[in-house]
C-alpha cells in the first residue's frame, strides 16, 4: 500500500524556508571543512602512532591541525591538547587542577553564569570537599571585579571564568580577572566556546592557564575538543591508557574530526571579518522586534565590546517561550529558549536566573543566536512571524503548568488527554492516566476519534512536538487545547507523587482511520 503524504507534514512544511538562529547550539559544517574531513575519511585511516607511512602521514595532519588551532587561539602548538568536547576539556582541567591543590588549598572562584559542563563539575568537586564560591554578576551578566578582588584569597588555587556565555553573549575581561588572580597567586581557567570565530581570541597576551574549545560552534564536527594548557601550568591526564597527545590524553585521536577542527579554524580570520555584518544584522532584528514588542527587554549586553556579534537573549512580557518557539519552529526557524542542554526541562535557566530574571520572566525568553550564513531575508522572516504570532494572526495554545495537571484535572469527565509521544518514549516511560495515545505521524488519521467538546490536554515528552500539534488542531477547529509545558519529562519531576501512584493506568491506544 503506498503510504499517501500526510496532511500533517505538508501543514508543517508550508512554510518550507529553514531559517537556522541557534548558532550557539551547534553550527552547520561548513563546506570547507566537509573537503578536508572527506579526504581524511578516504585517504587517511593510519593510526598517527603507527611508524609506517600511513601512520606518519596521520601523524603530520594531526601536527598540522595543532598548528591550525594554535594559530586561531595565539599559543603554541605544544600547548593544545585535543580532547573529544569541551566538555572533557573543562571536567579535565577542574578535575586535574583540583587534585594538584587539594588539600593545600581548597577554594576555587567561579561564576554563576557558567556552562553547565563546569556548574555540574564545580558541584562534583564541592561533594568531595572544595570549597567554591561564585563571584557576583550584574543584570547584564558582567562578573563584578571588585567582588572578584574581594572573593579572590591565598587559599584560592583557580579561578575559573566563562569568556563569553551562550546564553546571553556576556564577555568577560578575562585580562582584568587573570589580574586579579595572579595578585593572590591563583590559576586562570576560561571556557571560549563560544567565542571562537567571534571574538579574537590570545591566550598569550590574556596570560590564562587553562582555555576550552569546540569545533561545532565554528562550523566544525561535533565530537572534538581542543583544550590549552599554558606551558607549566599543572595538568594531568583526565583518561588514562597511551602515549597519545603527549601523555595528556589517553586514546587514538579522531583524525577526521581533528582535521575538520583544524580546517574550521583556518576560517577564524574570515569569520572575524564578517562578525561586523552578524552584529549588524542582529542591530536591525532588534530594531524590529522593538518596533513589534516594545516592552521587549534585551537581556544582552548593548554595547558591542561587551557581548559577541551574533547573540541576542530577548524576554517578550506576558509570551510564554515554548508558544513562541513552537510557532517558530512550524514556520522553519530554529531559536532556542536558554541553552540547548537545558531544553526539555521546565526549570528556567540558571544563567537567567543569575542576572535577574523571574522565574516567569525566564519563561518569556528566548535565545536568537545568528551564523556567518543568516541574511537580511532571514530576519525580516524572524521578525514577520513574530510580528504574526504577537498580533495574534497565528493562534495561540493555551499552557498548563505541570504542577497544576493534578488529579481533579486528570481524572475529569472534561477532559481527553492526548499522547502525542513518539514510540522510544513511550518504552521508555509509562504516560499519563486516561490517556489517547496516537502516532505523532499521522495526526490527521486520527480527528474523527478526537472529541471536540472536551477539553485536550496534549503532551509530548518535552513539550515542543505537542505545541506543534496543537496548532495543527487549532486550525482544524479544535477549540479547547492546552499543552503540558514541559511535557512529560517536567510533569514526572514535579508530580512524582501522582506519576508513581498513575502512570500507565488506563491507557487507550487509537487505531488511525482509514488507509495510511
Ligand atoms: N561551554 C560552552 C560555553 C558551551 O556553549 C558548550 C556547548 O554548548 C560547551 C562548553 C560544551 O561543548 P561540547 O558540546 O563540545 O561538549
């Protein structure tokens, strides 16, 4: 039987312009980049420890792309060690540092602004014993100095600053906080993900210890990560096994992806170049969306010196994020709402929280984040939709906040759940009670079954695919829909207590109608 084109997927690509603004996320590979990794993939499989000739010549594209990284970030190509993420790169430099000091010293000073790879490392090294302090931010995100001079004491082995965050842009003047740390004799680490490509980055001139990178965030493959030691510094091996990469770091390095790291970052000066045109480009995405919103609230900094080109973290009062982003997302543009890691979740995002925003307001926000790639078109379209959505010429869906799906609202005779969830979730967790299971796929095969005088509760397991769904039903002529915000995932942490006594109970599967 040929499977017809659904209703439902020609609904979400009528609007078929991709527009990508998540750039912090992970960037597309660029197609140099793509060039050099396939030449690798096809002619270089040699292991760069081997002595034979495929091996060497592994072995001189591995040195090469040092060479290309050095290049980018001004250290020398003994001082970059390739790791597998920045991830690795930050939990092996606090890890290291920090069994280097302990107990000698016990204090490490950070920021709340930082990634969750450090927060999550910073609160492991906590549970063991160290003591961690966070210096203070303003409501822009810019570490307070003098607090940090205040914080900064002869028991204190690292500080450890966030150059540029992804959420909202910040940059640090990391020389101004080495300063101070060297004042008392402590380490410097700073996380540079996200600026690199675009914003010059010295780690010389800066005098930092420790420096972490990743190639997806400047057009590179996902999966590698470079990290700078400053000749000296103390650092030990994170995995322990072979000589590779000095004995810093056990395992046989991923040479495509070292090769692909090293190609995108022949591209920084280019990418440096064109920054100016990105922040521009962002400069009227914000012109329009104040014209649209004007009590929009930019959480970025606004001078240009103190927030990268390309990252706009905007709170539209009284617009629920996930609305928004759903509606985005049915028109093909990508934002974000906090950072990517913590999509899924309900909690709002530590680094809004820590420059001031409200619960509520975290809610409201999202996370634009432009590429060398994005055009004029592309924010006209941005700012078109939202304009839109705002206006109210694409409707809204109604949000329930996990907490407030109890049982009067679950067992109701008003209400219907819907479990819009794909398959793997539905193994791995049991849904709500009373709830219509149906393929997310073929939403439209099931309307008939769905009554229209009940009140639609949809979930999903994060509460982006069910907003989608939702708006389809909307303009299918279901009236009363609310989407679990959340989804799930968010319900299942806030309401154990009722997840544990009704998960699974009652569950009706629907059988699509007619031919799919
Ligand atoms: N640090 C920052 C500031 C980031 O934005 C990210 C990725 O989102 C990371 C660290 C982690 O990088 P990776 O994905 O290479 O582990």
């Amino acid at each position: 039987m040929e499977i017809k084109y659904f209703e439902f997927m020609k609904h979400l690509i009528r609007f078929n312009r991709q527009v990508y603004l998540d750039h912090n996320a992970t960037t597309p590979v660029s197609d140099h980049v793509r060039d050099k990794m396939d030449q690798a993939l096809k002619h270089h499989y040699g292991n760069p420890s081997s002595f034979y000739g495929i091996g060497r010549k592994s072995a001189e594209l591995l040195e090469e792309a040092r060479q290309d990284v050095a290049n980018a970030i001004h250290a020398d190509p003994s001082e970059v060690v390739f790791t597998a993420c920045a991830t690795e790169s930050n939990n092996a430099v606090l890890k290291s540092v920090a069994a280097h000091f302990y107990p000698k010293k016990k204090k490490i000073i950070s920021t709340p602004i930082e990634h969750p790879s450090v927060m999550n490392t910073l609160t492991y090294l906590e549970a063991q014993g160290l003591v961690v302090e966070f210096c203070p931010v303003d409501d822009k995100g810019r570490v307070q100095l003098p607090e940090l001079e205040k914080l900064v004491d002869e028991d204190t082995f690292l500080v450890c600053c966030i150059l540029a965050n992804n959420e909202n842009g910040v940059i640090q003047d990391i020389k101004a906080v080495t300063k101070i740390a060297r004042k008392h004799g402590a380490l410097v680490m700073t996380d540079c993900v996200q600026a690199l490509g675009k914003i010059p980055i010295d780690v010389h001139t800066w005098d930092v210890d420790y420096a972490s990178f990743s190639a997806h965030k400047l057009y590179g493959p996902k999966g590698v990560g470079a990290l700078y030691v400053k000749q000296g510094s103390p650092f030990a091996p994170f995995l322990h096994g072979g000589h590779q990469e000095s004995g810093l770091r056990a395992g046989t390095e991923s040479i495509h992806n070292i090769v692909g790291f090293g190609a995108a970052c022949q591209k920084v000066e280019k990418l440096l170049k064109h920054a100016g045109q990105v922040r521009a480009l962002k400069g009227q995405l914000i012109q329009k969306l104040k014209e649209i919103k004007p009590d929009c609230i930019i959480n970025s900094p606004v001078v240009d010196s103190e927030c990268l080109p390309n990252t706009l973290s905007i709170t539209f009062p009284g617009v629920e994020n996930a609305g928004l982003m759903g509606i985005l997302d049915y028109r093909g543009i990508a934002v974000s709402a906090g950072s990517a890691c913590s999509t899924g979740e309900d909690a709002p995002s530590h680094v809004l929280k820590a420059i001031g925003l409200s619960d509520q307001a975290a809610r409201e926000t999202i996370r634009i984040s432009l590429g060398h790639e994005t055009s004029a078109r592309d924010i006209q379209y941005m700012a078109q939709v939202v304009q839109d959505y705002l206006k109210g010429q694409i409707p809204f869906v109604n949000m329930l906040a996990p907490a407030q799906l109890n049982e009067t609202v679950l067992f109701s005779e008003d209400t219907y759940i819907l479990d819009v969830r794909p398959p793997d979730d539905r193994k791995r967790f049991k849904g709500l009670p009373n709830a219509h299971e149906i393929n997310p796929l073929y939403v439209e095969h099931y309307l008939k079954q769905i009554p229209r005088d009940k009140q639609l509760v949809v979930y999903c397991p994060g509460g982006g695919l069910s907003v989608m769904i939702s708006y389809y039903l909307k303009s299918k002529g279901f009236k009363r829909i609310i989407n679990l915000r959340g989804g799930l995932d968010a319900w299942r942490k806030q309401r154990s207590d009722l997840y544990e006594k009704y998960a699974g109970h009652n569950v009706q599967v629907l059988e699509p109608d007619g031919e799919r």
